[in-house]
C-alpha cells in the first residue's frame, strides 16, 4: 500500500523538509535513528504524521529544562 492509498501523500517539497529536518535533529543528538525516521517519512508518511503530537513533546522535553 502506498501513500496515496493511505490517503497522505506529501508534496515533494514537504518530505524534502521533512528529511533536511530529520538530519538536522539528528545533528544536534535529539533524533536517535534517523535512517529508520527518513525511511518510514517516505515509506508511510501517514504513520509519522501520526507520531508527530508525541514527538513534538519528547523534542520540547528533551530542549527545555
């Protein structure tokens, strides 16, 4: 199945973002695995919009004191 079956399917210039992001976070050590992230970004853009609430809240955790 794919995204478009899924119903989600990102502009190329939105899963372009997604993988510069998924890089820069994991530069500054607050994303462990990004090959796992980039892959399910392109693989199954659903499930990581999915995830985003609960990943949003582990990045603001893991930034503030």
């Amino acid at each position: 199945m794919n995204n478009d079956q899924r119903g989600v399917k990102l502009e190329q210039w939105e899963q372009e973002e997604g993988l510069k992001a998924i890089d820069s976070l994991a530069a500054k050590g607050l994303l462990n695995d990004p090959d796992v992230w980039k892959k399910r970004l392109t693989d199954n853009s659903a499930a990581v919009l999915n995830e985003l609430p609960w990943l949003m809240f582990t990045m603001l955790d893991r930034v503030t004191d």
